[in-house]
C-alpha cells in the first residue's frame, strides 16, 4: 500500500470518547492505531477527554484533517490560558490534548509535526503506551520505519496485557514497520 493511501486511511482514524472518565490505571482509555487495515474504519481510537476531542473525531471521519488540526492545537493552546489550575491537574487533558493533536496532524499528513506532539504527550506521561503508538504511526508515515518500530515495541511493553485487541494491533503494527524496514534495506 502507497503512502499516501495509508494517510488517506489514517485520516479517517477516530477519537471515540470513553465516557467513564476515569484516569485509573485499571479503567485506562484505549487507543491504537491499526496500519493499513481493510476495515471501514482502519483506525479507531479511545480516548477519555473532552467534547473537543469527540469534535475532533467527526471533523477526521468527515475528511476535514485540517479543520481538526486547527481545532486540536487550539485545545491544545488553552491549556497555557489556563490560570485557575495547576500544570499537574490539567496534565491527563494535556496529555489527550497533545495526542489528539498528533492523530491530527498524523492524518492531515504533517508526520514531523505530529511526532513532535506526541513527543510532548509522552514527556507528560511517559509510561502510557497510546502517544507511543500514535508516534509510532506518524513516524511510519514519515517512512522512518526505525523510529516507529521502536515505539511500536515500547507501546506493546507498556500496553496491558490483557486486553487482545490492543496486544493485536500494536503487534500488526510491528511486523509492519519490520516489513518496511528489511524492503528499505533490500532495495540499497
């Protein structure tokens, strides 16, 4: 599959809100990007955030990955207005907020730009495999196969074991990211 068709896919990746709203360990929010999937919907992704979030979902199923990057970043953005409470309290929405914005600008194909967003997600909660995956596939679709094999690995570490569907397509993605990496080193 082209790269470009791989973006076209991603683009329609969701942000389905897990309503429970919980930031415990146990009741984490799932969300994983699935590769080159047949599915009508290649990509999903759970995330417990905000109305802004889901907002930036249905602009990405509706095939408007620039209305919802600049939705997302300016989420993203009002976490540095925000006087009223402190850099911890708001960090989980930080963090989906930055997460958001990577799937964002992962399907508006800005691959660089989306890596570095997930970057800062992961500053903020580093051992939470989501923004790992989600850089992962940012950096796939910037072909640095590498990069994104490293964090499919890292993302597989620190999901949870338990649950088949997340082990499943963190694994897909790995034998992706291997499969491009050896044709890379083939063709040379």
């Amino acid at each position: 599959m082209q790269i470009n068709s791989l973006c076209r896919g991603i683009t329609g990746l969701g942000l389905v809100m897990a309503l429970s709203g919980l930031w415990a360990a146990d009741r984490q929010a799932q969300t994983g990007t699935h590769l080159e999937s047949r599915a009508a919907r290649p990509v999903s992704l759970q995330i417990n955030e905000s109305s802004v979030v889901h907002e930036v979902q249905r602009l990405l199923d509706a095939g408007d990955s620039e209305a919802a990057v600049a939705l997302a970043r300016r989420h993203v953005d009002s976490f540095e207005r925000t006087q009223h409470i402190s850099f911890e309290e708001s960090m989980p929405a930080r963090y989906f907020a930055l997460n958001a914005l990577c799937v964002a600008l992962t399907g508006h194909k800005q691959p660089d730009a989306a890596a570095d967003a997930c970057t800062e997600a992961i500053a903020l909660v580093p051992n939470r495999w989501t923004a790992i995956n989600n850089r992962g596939t940012a950096r796939y679709i910037a072909r640095r196969y590498g990069e994104a094999l490293s964090d499919y690995r890292r993302a597989l570490r620190l999901a949870p074991a338990d649950n088949e569907g997340i082990v499943a397509t963190l694994e897909h993605n790995i034998a992706l990211a291997v499969a491009r990496q050896q044709a890379v080193q083939d063709e040379r």
